[in-house]
C-alpha cells in the first residue's frame, strides 16, 4: 500500500508513523487561519491530528481534553505526550 504523508512536517510525520502506523494518507484540511495546523490521516481508520502553536496551547487544549474525556469517556480522542519539537492533539 502506498504511503502519501508528505503534507505533514517532518516531525510530526515520524510522529505519526510511531503511534498511528497504518496511517497511508495525510490531507491538510488547516483552517484559514495563519496559525492553523490540523491533517486528516486516512488508512484503517482516519483520525485529524492538530499541531499545537505554543506550549501554553498545546497545555490548555490537553487539559481541556482531559476534562472533556471524563464527561463523555466513549467518545474521548486519544493524546500521546508531546516531543521536544512536536506538541500532536
């Protein structure tokens, strides 16, 4: 199967080979907005993965998320710890 993640930054795309490995597609499909960074992976299954613009961003949407996942725990999205140069949602 054909691998086509080249839309993703480098190192969001080894990222995403480490966690989401049968991920064969990525689109971006990023707001207007000039800070926006979101990609829509297809493979098995699809999922968006967002590239957080700051730490301080990056800790207000996982708290957030955090939150959100005990209201609602069958329809939490997954988080993964971020790496020094990568902060994934």
């Amino acid at each position: 199967m054909r691998r086509d993640t080249a839309a993703l930054p480098t190192d969001l795309r080894h990222w995403v080979a480490r966690h989401l490995p049968d991920v064969t597609t990525a689109v971006d499909v990023s707001w207007g907005r000039e800070d926006s960074q979101v990609w829509r992976l297809d493979g098995d299954t699809t999922a968006y993965v967002k590239l957080s613009p700051s730490p301080q961003n990056y800790g207000r949407e996982t708290y957030a998320y955090r939150h959100a996942a005990r209201l609602a725990p069958s329809r939490h999205r997954d988080c993964w710890p971020p790496t020094p140069t990568c902060r994934p949602l």
